[in-house]
C-alpha cells in the first residue's frame, strides 16, 4: 500500500513541475518576479492546476492502494501529497525562491546585504514548507475523497512483499537527525563567515534558525511514522525474523531522541537553548519512550512466542540474513527506491538547497543583484544536484541489497544442501 501511494507521489509531482515548467516557458519574467502578466489569470491558473493534480494525486493514492479503511486512505493520501510536494520543490522550487523577487522589489540597491542573505534563506525554508505541508493536506483531503461509494472491508497486506513503510522510516529517522545536526553546524558558522566576506554582522539565529525548523520538521514527521508503524508491523509479523527486523525499528525509535541530543551537543551546543529545538527534544522523547513501551509489552513477548530454529546452521542464517533468501530482486529494487528518496531528501531540503541558492545569489554575482531573466543555469543547478544525489544514494543502497541477496541466497543453499 505504501509502495503504490509513494509511486503516485513521485509521478504527480512530477506531473506538476512539468506543467510549472511549461508555464515557465510562457511568461517566465512575469512568474519568476511576483509581477502579473498581461491577463491577471495567469498566476491562479498555475496555482488551481497544481491543487487539482495533488488532490487528484491524493485521490488516487487512495484508491489504488487497495485499501479499504478510511483513515489508512486519508494517510496515504498525505504521504502522496507531501512527496508530490517534495518532488516539485527539488526540481523547481528551490532554485524559484532563490530566483524569484517575492520581498524585495526588482531594484535591490536600498536592500543590505544582510537582508538579502536573510530573505534567500527564508524563502528557500518556507516555500519548502509551503509545497510540503500543503501536499500533505491537499493529499489528506484526496484521501478522504477516495472514501466515497466504497465499501469497507478488513485490509489484506502482501506480507512477501518488502515493508516499504518500516523500512522507509528506519531510514528517514536517522537521515532527518544527521540533516538536523549539520544544518545546525553549517548555518551557525556561515553566519561569521558570510559576516567577514561582506563586512556585516549577521545575527547567528536568523541563518540557522529556518534551515534547522525544517529539519527538526521532518525529524518528527519521520519519528512520528515509525512510532505509528512499529506496534502495526508488531502484530503484522508471522515468524520471528520478522519481528527481529520490528525490534530493530524499535531500537531505531528508542534511540532517535538520545541521538539527537547527541549530534546537536556536537554539532552546536548552543542549539539546545532553542526554544524549537527544546520542544522538538520533547516530543520525540515521548515517542523514544512510547517505542520502548512497545519494544517490552509487544513485541518481545510476541517474539518469545514464536519457536526458534533448532539447528545451528538454520540459527546462524536467521541471525545473519532473516528471510531475505526468500525475496525478490526486483520487490528489494523498489524498497530501495523508496529507502534511497528519504535518505538524502532530508539533508538536501534543508542544507544543499539553501547553500545553492545562497552562491548564486549571494556569493557568485555582484551585489545588488538586478532581475535580467530566467536563471535557467540555477535551475539546472538545483534540478541536476537533487536529482544526482538521490541516484547515488538509490544506486547504492541497491548495489549493497542485491549483493545481500545474493549472499543470503547462497548461504540458504549451502545449508540447504549439507542437510
């Protein structure tokens, strides 16, 4: 089910940066300025189409899930939203909000540098938040639609197939966590270096503090996922590999608050006197702490239920490799897709994006900068960067699985044959 709705998202958001760009293409200046073009449509024609494909998009998710259970639609619908949401802002809305004149007016000579910096890094931040929180309740809303003239019956899960929802949040806890702890790190020094280059001072909390709100974002979204998905895959699970690999996304769980507090003390301790980050430390310490409760009241007492394998060579494999001698090549491709996207969204949304935008506007160009066009160059920038590192990352999580395939395959064999 999350396989499919995550699919969807990536194809609706790809969908809609198509459509954006082709727009692009029929008034550029007047898009990239904030101006209206000569008809006053123009711009609320963009923003309905964009509406209507993640609601479209939401809707879909929902209803190709195969679930029938209203609530699991909405959330499905949410997750195709806000990857439809993350998908547009990487391939067209950071290098938009590095580019756009949507504060400063055309004429930049009465801005100061400062301003400047502080009103890129802002915009990049927020229009990230803009396309995420609002696909996510676009996509929500989606969801709910594709509830209507259907029948409700008990849900029925692949259970051979990947756990692309574990998985994926295993993944994303940790990803958020390292983002959050170099957005911290790099922000906070790129304050006194920006600082001395233009001979300003720039007050510390207004260059880290939105790159930082958005990573702390996502490290709850994510934590919040796997705290959800872990007593589901708990009482999902029909053999003892499989609620090994739940007690290893518990671990996961448990360990994410301390984690943080970790790299942040590392990273910038001064970060922990943040009002933001103290209320981030807060809630993903309840959910650290619902993750333990879990560990000890459902899951290892359905794992003591299950008889474990009597034979040595069968305990050893169960130990090493699980069931993956079981699955598919391709089934672990797809896993690896998903795994791959949120392993460095995180990280890029939050710090690459931002650190783009900034050389291009800031650091590359004389300052004031005039509006002279498309700059296109940013926006191959921005798309070519996003789209590099999330192939990197896919191709060698993929790289990694096959091999692991391929060894648990061998191993099952040799002891299948020395039985």
């Amino acid at each position: 089910m999350t396989t499919r709705a995550g699919f969807t998202g990536i194809l609706t958001g790809l969908a809609i940066t198509l459509i954006i760009y082709l727009l692009f293409i029929c008034q550029p200046q007047a898009f990239l300025a904030g101006r209206l073009p000569g008809s006053a449509l123009f711009p609320w024609v963009a923003i309905i189409l964009v509406v209507f494909l993640m609601l479209a998009g939401g809707w879909w998710a929902g209803r190709r899930s195969g679930s029938a259970q209203p609530g699991r639609r909405v959330v499905l619908g949410v997750l195709a939203g806000s990857l439809a949401g993350v998908i547009l802002f990487c391939l067209w809305g950071s290098a938009t909000a590095g580019s756009a004149r949507w504060i400063f007016p055309v004429d930049l000579t009465s801005v100061s540098r400062v301003e400047y910096i502080d009103t890129i890094i802002h915009q990049t931040t927020g229009l990230f938040l803009t396309l995420f929180l609002g696909g996510c309740v676009i996509g929500a809303l989606g969801g709910l639609l594709a509830n209507i003239d259907q029948q409700q019956h008990k849900d029925v899960f692949d259970k051979a197939a990947p756990q692309m929802a574990m998985n994926a949040t295993i993944t994303a806890v940790p990803a958020s966590i390292v983002a959050t702890a170099l957005a911290s790190y790099v922000f906070s020094r790129l304050s006194v270096l920006l600082g001395d280059q233009i001979g300003q001072t720039i007050p510390g909390g207004s260059i880290f503090t939105p790159p930082l709100g958005v990573s702390l974002l996502l490290v709850v979204v994510s934590h919040l996922s796997l705290t959800l998905v872990i007593p589901h895959e708990a009482r999902q699970a029909e053999h003892r590999c499989g609620l090994d690999e739940v007690k290893m996304a518990a671990y996961v769980g448990i360990g994410a608050a301390p984690l943080l507090i970790l790299f942040l003390s590392l990273a910038n301790p001064e970060a922990l006197t943040s009002p933001l980050v103290q209320v981030a430390l807060l809630v993903t310490s309840i959910m650290s702490l619902r993750s333990l409760y879990h560990l000890h009241k459902l899951i290892l007492p359905r794992r003591a239920s299950f008889q474990a394998p009597q034979e040595e060579n069968k305990k050893t494999e169960a130990k090493l490799f699980g069931t993956i001698a079981a699955s598919r090549g391709l089934r672990l491709v797809v896993l690896c897709i998903g795994c791959g996207l949120v392993m460095v969204l995180p990280l890029y949304v939050s710090v690459i994006s931002v650190l783009i935008n900034l050389n291009h506007a800031v650091l590359n160009t004389p300052f004031p900068q005039p509006f002279t066009g498309v700059p296109w160059s940013l926006y191959k920038t921005q798309a070519l960067t996003s789209s590099i590192v999330v192939a990197a990352s896919i191709t060698l999580l993929v790289v990694i699985y096959l091999f692991y395939l391929n060894l648990g395959r061998w191993f099952n064999k040799r002891n299948a044959n020395q039985s």
